[in-house]
C-alpha cells in the first residue's frame, strides 16, 4: 500500500470520528493527570506541602488515569490507522467509549469524594483495610476496573473482528512467518497485525482481571471468607503490568502506521516483523512477577520465569521495532514534522524505558533498587517520552490531515521541547533512584528535595510543549471533525 | 426474598389505573397498521407497568420506609427499568394519537423531548427529590411521596425518550457521539449523587436515623443505598449503550 495514502476514505469517516474522540479524550485525560503529577513533585521538592491523605489520593488517581488515558488515545488512534485497510466497527468503539468512561467515573468518584488512596495497583488487601476510605470505596474502585476491563474487552473484540475478517492467520502474517520465501504481495499492513496482537494480549489479559477482581468482589459481599493474598498480588500485576505494558505495543502500531509517510517508504511485513509480533503474544505475559521478587513466598521457578521473560520481552521491541524504525528513516528524505520528530523521540524513550525496566527485573539489582524512585523512572520514561509522545505526534498528524492544514515550522520547537522537558523529567527520576531515593513516599527529606526542584522547570517546559501543540490541535480539530462527517460513508 | 414476592398491597387506585392503561394500550396496538404487529412495543409497556407494580405495590413499598438502600431500589426500578420500557412501549401509542392532536401539541412534545431539556430536566427532578427536606418531606406525606415517584418517572421517561424514533414529535439524537454524550453525563450526574452518599461521613436524612435508631447503622445503610445507586445506574447505562448505539 502507498505509504502516504489518505487516511479518510470512502468508507471509515464513522470511525475516524470515533477515534479523535478517544484521541482527545484520552490525552485530555494525559493532561489533566500530568498536572496531578507537576502537583507530587512540588510537595517532593517541599515547595508545595499536600497532606499524606492527599497525596496518596493523587498518586492513585495520576497512575490510574495516565495508564487508561495512554491505553484509550492509543486503541482510539490504532482503529483510525487500520481502518484505512479493513472495516471496524464504529458502534463498537463508542460502547467501548462509554463503559471506559463509566468506569473512570467510578474510580474517579471513589478518589475524590471517597478517599480512596491505595495506590492505582489496588493491592489486596489494602484496598478493604483503609483508614482514611470505606470499604464501599475500595468496592467502587474494583468495580471501576471491572468496567474498565470491559471496555478493553469491547474494543479489543472490535478490533479483533474487523482485523481477523478475512481470516486469522492472515491477520498475523502466517503465511509470511511460515512461508518465508514466498512472495506475499496481498502481506497485510504491519499496523492490522499489531492490531490484531494487541487485541488478543488485551482480551487474555482481561482474564486475568477477572481472577483478580472477581474473588475480591465475592469477598466483599461476603461469599468467600479470605482470598489468598498471594494468588491476588500474582493476578493484579499479571493484569495491571501487562496492561500498563500493552500501552507502548498500541502505540507502536501508530508508528507503524504513519513513520513510512513521514519516510515516503513503505513499511513491510517482513519474516523479522511478523515473528516478531507473533512473539509478542506469548513474551508479554512473563514479566509482571519481576514486581514480586521481593516476596519470599513467591515460588522460584516464577521468579526465575521473570527475570528470563523480561529480557525475552526486550528482543521483539529492540531488534525488530527500534531497529526497524531507525531503518526506515536512515537515510531517507524525511518530512521533520513535529510529529515525526516526536515520534523518533518515543523510539529513544521506548528504549532507555526499556533498559531501566531491563535492569529492574535483574533479581540482584531488583533486591536494591525496586522500592526506590528506579521504577517511576523507568515508567516515566517509557510513558512520557515513548508512548504519549507517540500518541500526541498521531493526533497532531491525523488533525492536521483531515483539516488540510499543513505542520507548522515553528511547532517543531514544541516537539523538542517536549522531548527536552520530558528527558529531563525522566533522567532526574533516574538520578533519584540511584540514590536510593525510596518511591511512593508523600514526604521527602530536606536532602531529597533539591531533585525534584531541578526536575520541575523540565515538568514545566512539556506544559509548554503541550499547551503549543494542543492549541494548534484544538484549532484543527473541529475541522477535521467535521470532514469525517461529510465523508461518503 | 420469598416475602419480596408474595407480600403484595394492592392500592385500588393504582391497579385500576395500571389495568386500564395496559388494556387500552393493547386495544391501541390491535390496530397497529402493519402485520405482523411488533411485539416489542406491547411486552416493553406491560413490562413498564410490571415494573411500577414491583416499585409501588411490592413489599419494596413499605420497607422503604425502613430503609433508605430499599427506597433507592424503589427509585432505581422507576427510573432506570420503567422509565425505559414505557417509552419503548409508548410507540404505538404515539403513532396512533400524536397526529390526531394536532400542531402545538406536536411542538410541544417536540420542544419537551430535546435531549437538552430532558436532561436537564432528569437531573433537576433526581437531585431536587434527594435533597434532604424534599426527601424527608415525601417520607412524612403519602401524597408528596406519589408525587415524587410520578415526577421520578416522568422526568426519566422524558429523559430516555430521545433515544426513541416516534417517527413524529419526539427529536432524536442523531449521531453515535451525542448519544454516547448523553448517556455518559446522564450516567456521570446520577452516579455523582450516587458517590455523595455513599462515601458521605454522615446520615443525611434524619427520617432514616429516626426510624433505625442507630447513627451507624443508618449510615450504612446509606453507604449501601449510594452504592446501589452509584453501580446499578453504571451498569444501566452501560447496557443502554449496545441497545441504542447504532454505528452511524
């Protein structure tokens, strides 16, 4: 297919406009939780005192929101990117739309008016044993994710369908990964295989949701006495990890589906691309234990799945993905648009996000380093600079797309500002956990402060960046609304 | 449960009203111009009328006097199963008499049924009702009590009719994104009700306290009536989304 083929067509207009509200919905959510998280750091840096009751509330509402924002903006922006090629079901997406919705209320209504501050990862059995939160909050909350899983399981069976149409095997590249010497000139687009991987991780990952939230439920209204606390911890980090996970191989598929145009060259499926992806399926459910080494009561062969799952997880993303993608654009003619500049800096963030998580999941490292500001460094990274840096350069592109209005030169400026604000954001939460700085803590020492007020100008200059890009998005987007509506459908 | 089902108080009035409004809609439907006739519209009006039976004659009725969390079952079975199923059954109704009464009524119900004045008209009557003397004064007086639960489910009759094509005088929401809107603020309005009260540190309505005798155990059973109306209204308006969604 030509790389830099429309993105509205005859037929996706419905879903197009389904997709910038998931885009913008979602990454208002980004917004909204990044200023919660400028929030944390100015009581860190003891410039801004916010009682422990709050802080923990805020903490628990900015993890929540940011990994179900970046997760919607993403599936909002992939069904955009495969629609050019097969059919997806707009009613679909807006059902998924409002179960996530309702189930962001729940946990949102639960924070605020219910103190609920477990942390977003709800460990059992904290969420029914709170001081400062009833019982009935900690049930919303699970409710809350009940819903949300829902929604993942709507969307990601709506994408399944529409990928799959013409035959499963042909969704995955079978015939590529199996045949390998033949030609495949009907090879489907990478972006409707990773469609389809994501897809299938979301839904296997919404079972183990279930055997998390489910129990506890039951435990709640009283039908089962005690749910193992163990089996619970196992389930929620199979759940929660692999979803906060989930997020960078869907936005993936949105570098997959505009870097050629940016690169004027296509993007095939090739042998490494479709083994790659199939792996994906597999590798991603291994790495989630690496947050229980510190458990004694964890048997070893988990721990040791772990540790080995984790860096079998690196190859797909690092050999065929990063690699791949800086193929792509070496040497080619490319259009440096605040998007492709952006999404080039997702690539580097995936990567330096990645070894943090790497080197977290080293069971020797892990035993000094797992409860320190390490691991939101490394999530950070991953996140802030890898996938919503990927989200916003799609959501930049798709406005300016469908408004015809072309990329600012100015903006550019934004982009590396918001590559600058959040490297630096990230590199001084790396700074702190090799400082054994502890993490999850409301109050920090008089000796800790002085990273987070070097890391606050960084937070403030992504406020920029994105208050640049997000008014030039705001200004097109009402336009390029608008264009999907009077699309022939 | 068993008492739940078999302790029923029938009010003369209410039967005969019921009765005869089920008759007549079947009478209306009888002559329903093409054949075969629709059976949604009949089983969803005599499933409204169930429905307002189970909330005002069932022994729902009395304990809601006991307790809040049976009186905001009361208040959900009205507005979130009867409410929508009389509009899904009013079709009949609306195609046979809607023409014979002529323009202004047709404004009228055309300007009464804007999704923005339903809603705004939903979430007025919903929180206006929960207000603590508005509550406490329905639960002192029969008659402000039928007023509260009549307005309830007009105000929410209302409220999801704009999901309904009439065909004539009811306006429409036209697209997936306004009703996914609708849906998701409606839902997000009664839900926040809802989260006040159950996670409110204290017994709002002194009927309750009076009646339970306990400080605690009334805020309980607030915390449980505010979760019933925070999850069941959520769990309503998700499953709207599938029946009135239409990918368009």
């Amino acid at each position: 297919m030509d790389p830099e083929a429309p993105t509205l067509n005859a037929t996706n207009g419905s879903v197009l406009q389904a997709a910038i509200v998931y885009l913008v919905a979602g990454l208002g959510t980004v917004v909204v939780m990044g200023l919660l998280g400028l929030l944390m750091r100015l009581d860190h840096a003891g410039i801004l005192v916010i009682s422990a009751d709050w802080f923990y509330r805020i903490m628990t509402l900015h993890g929540a929101g940011m990994v179900s924002g970046l997760l919607f903006a993403g599936f909002g922006g992939l069904a955009a990117v495969v629609s050019v090629d097969v059919r997806v079901s707009s009613r679909g997406l807006w059902i998924g739309l409002l179960v996530f919705l309702t189930g962001m209320m729940l946990v949102v209504f639960a924070i605020v008016f219910g103190a609920f501050a477990a942390g977003w990862t709800v460990l059992d059995p904290l969420p029914y044993q709170g001081k400062t939160w009833t019982v009935a909050a900690g049930v919303t909350v699970y409710i809350g994710y009940l819903f949300t899983g829902l929604a993942i399981v709507v969307v990601c069976a709506t994408l399944l369908r529409a990928t799959t149409a013409q035959g499963f095997g042909r969704a995955l590249a079978w015939d590529v990964l199996f045949h390998p010497g033949r030609s495949h000139e009907a090879e489907v687009r990478p972006p409707v295989l990773i469609a389809t991987v994501v897809a299938i991780v979301g839904l296997l990952l919404v079972v183990a949701g279930l055997a998390y939230l489910v129990p506890l439920l039951l435990e709640a209204a009283g039908a089962v006495k005690h749910v193992d606390t163990l089996l619970a911890k196992n389930t929620v980090f199979l759940f929660g990890h692999t979803m906060a996970n989930l997020c960078i191989y869907v936005a993936a598929g949105l570098v997959y589906g505009t870097l050629p145009r940016f690169a004027r060259r296509p993007w095939h499926t090739t042998w490494p691309v479709a083994l790659a992806w199939n792996s994906i399926i597999f590798v991603i459910f291994f790495p989630w234990s690496h947050h229980l080494y510190q458990d004694f009561v964890q048997p070893l062969g988990l721990q040791i799945l772990s540790n080995l799952g984790s860096f079998a997880g690196a190859f797909p993303s690092f050999v065929v993905t990063i690699v791949g993608a800086l193929a792509l654009v070496y040497g080619a003619d490319l259009d440096w648009s605040p998007s492709a500049i952006l999404m080039l800096l997702g690539v580097w963030g995936w990567v330096l996000g990645g070894l943090g998580a790497i080197l977290d999941a080293v069971v020797p490292i892990n035993q000094v380093m797992h409860n320190t500001m390490w691991v939101p460094a490394h999530f950070h990274t991953y996140n802030m600079v890898g996938v919503a840096a990927f989200v916003w350069a799609y959501l930049y592109h798709l406005a300016g797309e469908l408004s015809d209005a072309p990329a600012r030169r100015a903006s550019r400026w934004a982009a590396w500002l918001y590559g600058i604000g959040a490297a630096g954001t990230s590199v001084v939460f790396f700074l702190e956990g090799a400082h054994s700085i502890p993490r999850r803590y409301a109050v920090h020492e008089a000796d800790w402060q002085g990273y987070a007020r070097v890391a606050i100008p960084f937070v403030v200059l992504m406020v920029i960046a994105l208050a640049w890009l997000g008014a030039e998005i705001l200004a097109r987007i009402g336009r390029a609304y608008r264009r999907t509506r009077l699309a022939p459908s | 449960m068993v008492a739940l089902v078999t302790g029923w108080q029938w009010h003369p009035l209410l039967g005969a009203t019921l009765l005869a409004s089920g008759l007549g809609h079947a009478a209306v439907w009888w002559r329903w111009p093409e054949r075969p006739r629709p059976l949604v519209p009949l089983m969803a009006w005599w499933g409204g009328l169930l429905a307002v039976a189970i909330a005002a004659c069932s022994r729902l009725d009395p304990l809601s006097d006991a307790r809040l969390s049976a009186h905001m079952v009361q208040h959900e079975v009205l507005t979130f199963a009867a409410a929508p199923l009389l509009v899904v059954g009013m079709r009949p109704v609306t195609l046979a008499l809607l023409p014979r009464l002529g323009s202004p009524v047709a404004r009228w119900g055309h300007a009464l049924t804007r999704p923005r004045v339903t809603w705004v008209l939903a979430a007025v009557t919903l929180w206006v009702w929960h207000w603590p003397a508005f509550y406490d004064c329905a639960l002192a007086h029969p008659v402000v009590h039928d007023v509260e639960h009549a307005t309830l489910l007009t105000a929410y009759a209302l409220y999801w009719s704009p999901f309904v094509a009439f065909g004539y005088a009811v306006a429409a929401l036209r697209t997936d994104a306004a009703r996914t809107l609708y849906l998701a603020t409606g839902g997000t309005q009664s839900g926040l009700l809802g989260a006040l009260l159950a996670f409110k540190g204290t017994a709002v309505y002194p009927h309750y306290v009076g009646v339970i005798a306990s400080g605690e155990l009334a805020l309980r059973d607030q915390q449980l009536a505010g979760l019933i109306m925070l999850v069941s209204g959520a769990a309503v308006f998700v499953a709207a989304a599938p029946l009135t969604l239409r990918g368009k």
